[in-house]
C-alpha cells in the first residue's frame, strides 16, 4: 500500500468538518454509485475492510506554498512534550508556560518523512493566518484586514426559514425561523488529504475522480444548498521513513487495535453518523455513536511490527441500525514521530 497527498481547492463554505472517516462514507457511497471506481465493488471491499482495507483517508489539513517549499499547519500533537512541562519550574511558571502553549493551535512541518517532537515548532491560528496573508491579492488582503479575521476557519451563522404554505409565513414550531453554524476557509488557502491506498483495488486516480464527483456534488451537511464544494488536484506519492519512527501521529480519528499500543495520547472525539445517499431519507438514518481517538493522537507501539503498514487503528462495525455491513472508518494514514532528533 502507499501513501498518497491529494491537494484539496475549496470552493464554497462548509457545514461538516472534512474528517477522514466522514470522508470515507462519502467516498464510499460514490462507489456505490459508479462500481467501476473500485475492483470487485463497494460490497466486497467492505467485507474485507476488517482485514485489509482497501483505501484509508486522513482529515484534510491547511497547506501553504511559498517559492518552492510546501509548509503543512497539522494540529499540535497530543503530547505531553508540547504542553512546555518542566517539572523544576514553580508552579507560577508552568501555569504561564502551560496558557501560553494551549494557545498554539497548530505545527508547522515541512518535512513529512519522519516528524521529530524536539525541532517541531507550533504557531497560534493568528500566526499561521499571517503566514497564509502573503498569497492573497491586495484586495482580498485589504477585505481581510477591514473584517478583522485573522485565524483559518471563519465561523458564521446562516439564517433559515421554513414556510407554512397554508399562512404563506414562519410561525412557531416546525415553521420557526432557525440558524447553523457554517465556516469558510482562509481566502485562497489550499488543503492537504492524506490517503493510503492499495492499488491491487484502487488506482489514485479513481480516487481523485470520486473526489471531485464528491465536491461537485458538496459534502457534508446542506450540501443541497450549494455548502461543501471543492476540488481535488494531482496526487503526489509520499515517502515517509517508518523505520526511525518511535511513535505514531494520527492523521484521522481512529479506533486503536486491542493491545497493540503500550502509550496512548488523545482526545477522545464521539462520532455521532448518519447515513448518506438514499438512506438519509430512511426512518432512522442515524447510526451508533462511536468513541474515537481524535486526529493528532500520538501512539507508542508494543511492536515495531505495528509501524511497518502505513495505517493504524481498526474497522468499526455493528453501528446501522438498517445495514448490518455499514462499516465505520477507525483507520488512519499516520506519520512517524521521533522524540528526539539526537537519539
């Protein structure tokens, strides 16, 4: 299997966050659609995925491009070395140092072969904002400047209305006027999608293709409202060096596989699902909540056999009430984590 970066355009605001599990159920039902995308059909390769999954996707992450270096903004790991612990500061100081280091949202890597804890700087939103400013035109940068938006995600309300066709108005109830939560990207900025994929059943490109037909379509809630739109580029294959890793950085909410893991550090993250296509106008469309270890999780291995694939965790079943072989994505693409640069 190999890993591949997509690079993600987006072209509208969205109302679900581009999470790799979500993205997967997305992408299968794709499939579902157009069989031709993967070998043997959705239904055989769900029946495996236990086993060997046959695509695994990454959340998509903020990527910026200045001359000919390509800087990715990764949420900070969830590691204690990056909450600035020093266990002989007084406590005055590790409470100064421990607020000022939760305000640094994101890490900056350049390199992606093997991510060292010791040399990774972390930035604030604000930060990387200002790092992402340079690739605006002077009119978007001035629009910018004049709102006061300074971080990657600009969160906003969009107001809704449903009519009562009988009074031909709003009223109470159902027919409430009511309000969601949506968010637009930085103006020009690009996202990365991390994706593993065994090629002996889907070529790249048809996993490139059945992007876009998802960004086309939108993705994620209201996207019948035109929310969720965007465009995947050109992959690139990534060469990552699995074999100096000590650790494992999640790329995608994931389910770690029963003792496979000596240390563990995450935020725990509940997928409430729901299904898509035809069946999200079933009698009941939701599915079993699954708890997850949320993306930037850092796991310690009991086995060094654990880092030779390029995806960790596990398939997540029993969670349709409807479809007995839903499966849930508890796979995520990983990079490896060296605790220090000297050892």
């Amino acid at each position: 299997m190999k890993l591949y970066e997509i690079t993600i355009k987006p072209q509208s605001a969205f109302g679900t966050p581009l999470k790799g599990d979500t993205i997967f159920g997305h992408f299968c039902w794709q499939v579902a659609h157009d069989p031709s995308l993967v070998d043997g059909g959705i239904e055989k390769n769900l029946a495996s995925y236990d086993k060997s999954p046959f695509v695994v996707f990454s959340s998509a992450f903020p990527k910026n491009t200045v001359g000919k270096e390509t800087v990715y903004y990764l949420p900070k790991p969830e590691h204690p070395g990056f909450m600035g612990y020093n266990p002989n500061a007084s406590t005055k100081k590790k409470i100064e140092v421990r607020k000022e280091q939760k305000k640094k949202k994101w890490l900056k890597l350049s390199n992606k072969g093997l991510l060292i804890l010791s040399d990774a700087p972390c930035i604030t939103d604000e930060e990387a904002a200002k790092e992402l400013s340079g690739n605006l035109e002077p009119e978007q940068l001035l629009i910018m400047e004049k709102a006061g938006h300074q971080k990657l995600f600009i969160n906003f309300s969009q107001a809704h209305n449903a009519i009562n066709r009988l009074t031909q108005t709003t009223g109470k109830g159902d027919f409430a006027p009511y309000s969601t939560e949506n968010f637009f990207f930085f103006p020009e900025m690009e996202l990365v999608l991390f994706v593993v994929v065994d090629e002996t059943v889907v070529s790249i490109d048809n996993i490139v293709k059945g992007l876009n037909a998802i960004g086309q379509s939108g993705y994620g809630r209201d996207a019948s409202t035109g929310l969720g739109r965007f465009e995947a580029c050109e992959p690139d294959e990534v060469a990552v060096d699995y074999d100096k890793a000590d650790a494992c950085y999640a790329l995608a909410p994931c389910v770690p596989a029963k003792d496979e893991f000596s240390q563990a550090f995450f935020s725990p993250f509940v997928r409430y699902g729901k299904h898509g296509g035809t069946l999200a106008r079933s009698e009941n469309p939701f599915k079993r909540p699954v708890i997850m270890a949320d993306e930037s999780s850092v796991f310690f291995p009991n086995d060094r056999k654990a880092l030779e694939k390029p995806w960790l965790g596990s398939a997540v079943r029993n969670v349709s009430f409807l479809k007995p072989e839903t499966v849930c994505q508890g796979y995520a693409p990983w990079l490896p984590v060296k605790l220090e640069a000297n050892k």
